[in-house]
C-alpha cells in the first residue's frame, strides 16, 4: 500500500497551569527520534502564560515511524474512529487533521477528541489530483489495510 503522507505538523499548547515537561514528553513519545520541538511562549487572552510546542516532518521514513507510534498509542477501538475521523477530518487543501486529549496522552495513550485543549496533528495528503475526494480515498485504504495487516506485523507493515 502506498504511503499517502507528504509531511506533518504537530502542536500542543502547555498552560501555566500544568506541567510543562508532562506535555513536552506526551508530544516527544510520539515523535520519532531527533525531530527538533519548537518552543515559545504566548499570553492567554487574560494574560495567563502558554507555552507552545510545535514539530513539522517531511522526510518519509520520519513520517512513517510518526504514524506507526500514533497508531501504536492509540487506546482500543481506536484505530476504528480513526477510519471515521478521515471522513471529516480532511480539508479541501488534502489535509488531514487529528487531534489527540492532551490529558490522556500525557498518560501513554492517544484517543480521539474534539476539544481544543488538545494535541493537534495535521497531515498533508499526497495525492494528485488534490481533490478531497481523492485524498479521503486513499487516507482510508491506507488505514484499512493496515488494519488488515496488523494480525501479521502488530501494527503496520511498509
């Protein structure tokens, strides 16, 4: 199966309220090694201090070990609500975006949210034409057969 991906950003906002280092390592277990973690800092709309933690991917073999930890981590069931997510989660620019509960990931495990308080992921689909369409239909082949292959390999075989 082709790998559909072309590059990723992800981000997480710390606020003066938690503990940054908690945040800054949920967001480093799922990166691959050597991936470098922007930092900076940002006032809240009522002056409260919020720290931002931003990381961009481009390389393929990056991407793919970025995917194969996201999958790992997410909780059971989760790779189910990731096949639906692709059907709304893809922009007319062939992004996909995901976001992951800040709180729970902090505890080892990805799942699913809606909320902004959040680790935000967003995936440039590489697909020509760049039709939405398009990039909805390969995103959920991709996803669907690795869940095929994960009796065989774990998680995803490349």
């Amino acid at each position: 199966m082709e790998f559909p991906f072309r590059s990723a950003a992800v981000s997480v906002h710390a606020h003066a309220t938690e503990d940054e280092n908690r945040v800054l390592e949920a967001l480093k277990a799922i990166l691959p090694e050597g991936i470098e973690i922007r930092r900076s800092g940002l006032k809240g709309h009522y002056g409260n201090q919020i720290t931002s933690f931003e990381a961009r991917m481009s390389r393929e073999p990056v991407l793919r070990e970025f995917w194969r930890r996201i999958v790992a981590k997410l909780r059971t069931g989760g790779l189910e609500k990731l096949r639906e997510r692709v059907l709304t989660g893809v922009d007319d620019s062939c992004h996909l975006y995901l976001r992951f509960d800040k709180q729970i990931a902090c505890g080892g495990e990805l799942v699913h949210t809606t909320s902004g308080d959040s680790i935000h992921v967003k995936f440039k689909v590489s697909v020509f034409p760049a039709k939405r369409g398009k990039a909805i239909e390969l995103v959920e082949k991709f996803v669907k057969e690795g869940q095929k292959d994960e009796g065989k390999t774990k998680i995803y075989r490349f």
